[in-house]
C-alpha cells in the first residue's frame, strides 16, 4: 500500500507510525494508513478504537507524538487545520459545527473566500467586492442546489436540521475545493431517508466532483453502500485493511466488533 | 441647549467606541474589556504631541490611530494565544497595566493630576472652541468612522470574522486563518478606538488615567451586550440607551439623599431584565457569550 494503487496512482494521504497518547491511555499506536485518490476509504472499529483521534491528527488538529502524515507527498504533520485546508484536505466533524448566526447562503460563502478576500483593505476594494459577491452569491447557489439546500439559502444556519447542517457542510467544503474529505459519521443521528440521502450524495461527489472520501462509520449498511477500501481500527492499532470482503467477513473482525461468531455483518 | 449638544457629543464619541468595540466583540466573538485602554491611548497620544510639540489635528490623529493599531497588534500577539474565558482575563489584565502605566509615569502623563491645558483640535484654521462647534466636529468624526465600520462589516473580512466567531474550527477546514485574523481585527478595533480618545481630549482639554480605567471598559462592553452586537445598529441602539437613560431618569423626580443610588439600581435591574428577554441585547445578530 505504501507505492501506487492498481490503476497506478500514488496516495493522495499517506500517515506512517502515528502514534498518540492522552496521558497513560495510548489512543493509537503505530497507526499506518493509506488513502488513495477516486476511492471511498471507510475506517470502522469499535468506539474508543481511535477513529476520530486519528482523523483529528490527519486534519490537524492534533499533533501526533510520533509519526508523519503527509498530503500530496507534502509533510504536513505540524501544518495548522488551515493550511491543510488550503492543500485541498476537508473535514466534516462528527457534531457538524455550521455557522449558526450565518445565513445559509453565508455559510457556503465564506468557504469560498479567497487569502486576499481576508484583507482589511478588501473592505476598501468596493468596486472588486461588489463584482466578487456577485460570483460568490451565484457560486454559494450552485453549491446549496447541488446538495438540495437550495430553498433554505435564506435561513439562518442554526434553524436547519441536523440532517440539513450535514448537507450543508458538505456543500461548504466543495465550495472550498475540497480534493479529499474526511467525514465523521456522516450518516450518525440521521434519519433513514436522510440517511440515503447522505449515501447518495456521498457517491454522487466522488463520482461527479472528483473528490476522494475516508470515513468514519458504524453504520455497516452504509460502509458496504459506498467503502471500497476499509481499515479496521481497534485499541489504538490498524487490526486489519483490505477490500469489503477481505475485512467485513474476517471472523476476527466480527467478533472484536458486533460479537458476532458466523453469519454476516450488518 | 449646551446640555443637549454636549450629550450629543458624547453620544457621538461613544457611537465611535461602540462601533470600534463591535467589531471585536460582535464581529470576532472576543469579548475585550480593554477597549478603554485604547481609548486613553488615543486620548494621551493627543494631548502629549500637540500640548509638548504644538503638532496640529490633522498630524496628531494619524498618530493616535497608528499608536492604537501598534499597540492592538503587540496585544493580540500576546493576547490571541488565548480564547473565551482566557481572553477576557488577559484584556482585563492589559486594561489594568495601561491604568497603572498613565498612573504612575508621571514624567509622561503627569499620573494622577492629569493633563490639563489640551489645545481644541484646529481644522482648516478653524479652532473648534464653542459646543455647537464641538458638535459639528464630532459629528462629522462619528460618521467617518461609521461609514469606516460599514464597509468594514459588509466585507469578506467580517465574513471571515463572522464564521470564526460562529466555529473556530469549522473555519479553520475552510482555510480560514484564526490567529491571523483576530490580530487583524484587533489592529482595527484599536486604532478605531483612538479617534474618540482624541475627540475627548480635545473636547474636555483635560484628561486623567480616571477616564480610561476598566469600568469605562466595562461600559463600552455592556453598550454592546445591551443594544446588541454582529451588525451595525446593534451598537448605536446600545449607545442610545445606555446614555439617554441616566439623563432621563434625572427628571424621574425620585428624592435627593436617594435618587442616585436609586437611579444606579433602577439601571442595573433594566439591564438585567433586557439581557434576561433579549439574549441579542435591543437590535443585535449575535449573542455575546
């Protein structure tokens, strides 16, 4: 896993020996992992495995202890969330975090700001803003359509759903031009319907926006929906990887994670 | 008449405060109590270069408004390490330095006695003198540093703000740059906040550390809790409100040996009734938290 994959890509996200404790409990320990472009990578394991501390790490928001991760060959272990946003890498957070005082429309807006546009002096550029605001307002709408959000462009961010915030966070961080999103739990707290939703919307970005995906899922319906590529994480340590079938129907697998001793894994 | 243009100039030096505070507390979601630090820094840079070296208005205010953006920017280096709770105690912290620095360097704001003999700002050759002159003055101050406001808040730049204020980190895995931008903020929010500082000292031709101390901090964030923050009116309704209300309860016609204390407790339950109602304060988009 560590060169090319089949058709002859190299990784997009690379991370090697990670580790990382919070005091005497050790989260993850020598953690390898590989994503590659154009795929749904699904990462599963039972809770306190150290899903959501290893994708904290990959975005930036904690530092390992040791190890690398780097993005586009790029080593951006000590880079700031921010900066790994800028190299294309986007997270969704298991609890979401939209921008409740913003109109909805805003909240995809500001994803589509550039480093110039957080100037003072942009504050001055009246001519430039008013032509950019423009081309933002019919880009924010492009983005709110695509993920179905479109009537609710006037809403304040914090009337939506929390379906509807999934959404539109996701619509945010396409905006941003999100090369590979890091989604915790995105069908977590949903409705079934929603839940659908989520998965075709899932598909419909890798497939449409030329965007890779890693996610971190209990829901197993949703994991064989979309996962072409699992990791299963337990106590801290990558248990097993492989195909759906190589890690799904493992019996060690079954039995760390549903207890299960035979039958199949929903 | 004087009374009322002279509380139409303070309402205009504070519209100024509040309009400069807001983009710090209603934009940025830091919630400073420093902001008459800034103030008094404006206010000192005034009265020392045109009292000691006669320097006019017009050379002075540039000054006053680099002084506060150097100052807001060293502050925000030091202070931005910290975020909510930890913020709020390091700008109490550097109000009370900025107090105990004009207090006791008295070699340079001559401490405790003030300074007093402040030349009125001169504009064009015209000395502003007389109160309805004054008036004009501030006026005119006021608006300019509204219309600054304004466009400053319809940007992309308070839009950035806006979405840190609302979630840091969600703000972060859109490129946005916290540290960077809240420094940003603070270097505007001061050096705005010196221009009513250099009004004042020219108005009232005395200053002394009294006028900037940490219940005028206070204040200028109530101002804002109070009419409301994250938009433009916000802060104007609060100005109103908080500074036509102890005049209006002068005329209340409470007894003497009680009517202060009872205008002060009249004023504090008002305040704690419209926060408890209006989380928004009066006309705000944000609430402070």
């Amino acid at each position: 896993m560590n060169g090319t994959d089949r058709n002859g890509r190299a990784p997009l996200l690379l991370a090697r020996n990670i580790a990382k404790s919070f005091g005497d409990f050790r989260a993850l320990r020598d953690v390898d992992v590989t994503v590659f472009p154009g795929r749904i990578t699904a990462f599963v394991g039972p809770n306190g495995a150290g899903k959501t501390t290893l994708f904290h790490i990959l975005s930036g928001n904690l530092r390992p202890d040791r190890g690398r991760v780097l993005l586009d060959g790029v080593d951006i272990t000590r880079f700031e969330p921010w900066r790994i946003a800028w190299m294309g890498m986007g997270k969704l957070y298991q609890d979401v975090r939209i921008f409740e005082g913003l109109s909805v429309l805003d909240n995809v807006k500001a994803a589509l700001l550039e480093p110039s546009d957080y100037s003072i002096l942009s504050a001055f550029r009246l001519r430039r803003f008013a032509a950019a605001e423009r081309t933002r307002n019919d880009e924010a709408m492009h983005y709110l359509e695509y993920v179905g959000l479109g009537e609710f462009a006037k809403k304040r961010g914090g009337e939506l759903s929390f379906g509807q915030q999934k959404l539109l966070a996701i619509a945010r961080l396409l905006a941003h031009g999100s090369r590979l999103l890091l989604l915790d739990e995105p069908t977590a707290a949903l409705s079934p319907v929603m839940t659908e939703n989520m998965i075709s919307l899932i598909r419909k970005i890798t497939e449409e926006q030329n965007v890779s995906v890693a996610l971190i899922e209990h829901n197993m319906r949703v994991v064989r929906n979309l996962a072409s590529y699992i990791y299963f994480l337990h106590e801290g340590t990558v248990f097993c990887h492989g195909t759906q079938s190589c890690v799904l129907e493992n019996p060690e697998v079954r039995e760390l994670y549903m207890g299960l001793s035979g039958g199949r894994m929903e | 008449m004087n009374y009322l243009l002279h509380i139409c100039i303070m309402l205009a030096i504070y519209g100024m405060l509040a309009s400069s505070a807001n983009l710090l507390i209603g934009y940025s979601g830091l919630l400073t109590m420093a902001h008459a630090a800034f103030y008094g820094l404006g206010a000192y840079v005034y009265a020392l270069l045109s009292l000691h070296f006669n320097w006019p208005f017009w050379a002075t205010l540039p000054c006053a408004v680099a002084a506060g953006a150097l100052v807001g920017w060293l502050f925000g280096l030091a202070a931005l390490r910290f975020r909510n709770e930890t913020f709020v105690l390091a700008t109490i912290g550097f109000q009370m330095i900025v107090y105990v620095v004009l207090y006791n360097w008295t070699g340079l704001t001559r401490g405790p006695y003030g300074i007093s003999g402040i030349p009125h700002p001169a504009v064009f050759g015209c000395r502003i003198e007389t109160v309805p002159q004054f008036f004009l003055f501030a006026a005119v101050m006021f608006l300019i540093v509204l219309g600054i406001s304004v466009l400053l808040c319809r940007s992309s730049f308070a839009l950035s703000l806006k979405a840190l204020r609302d979630n840091e980190a969600a703000a972060q895995t859109l490129g946005i740059p916290p540290r960077r931008q809240y420094i940003r903020a603070m270097i505007v929010g001061s050096a705005l906040a010196a221009i009513p500082g250099v009004c004042f000292a020219g108005y009232v031709t005395y200053i002394d550390p009294t006028s900037f101390t940490l219940q005028e901090s206070i204040f200028i964030a109530s101002i804002l809790l109070v009419g409301g923050s994250g938009n433009i009116k916000g802060p104007l309704c609060g100005v109103l409100f908080m500074l036509i209300l102890p005049e209006v309860m002068r005329f209340v016609g409470l007894p003497d040996a009680i009517a202060a204390n009872m205008r002060e407790i009249i004023y504090g339950l008002l305040l704690i009734v419209l926060m408890y109602f209006r989380p928004r304060g009066l006309a705000g988009e944000y609430a402070v938290k």
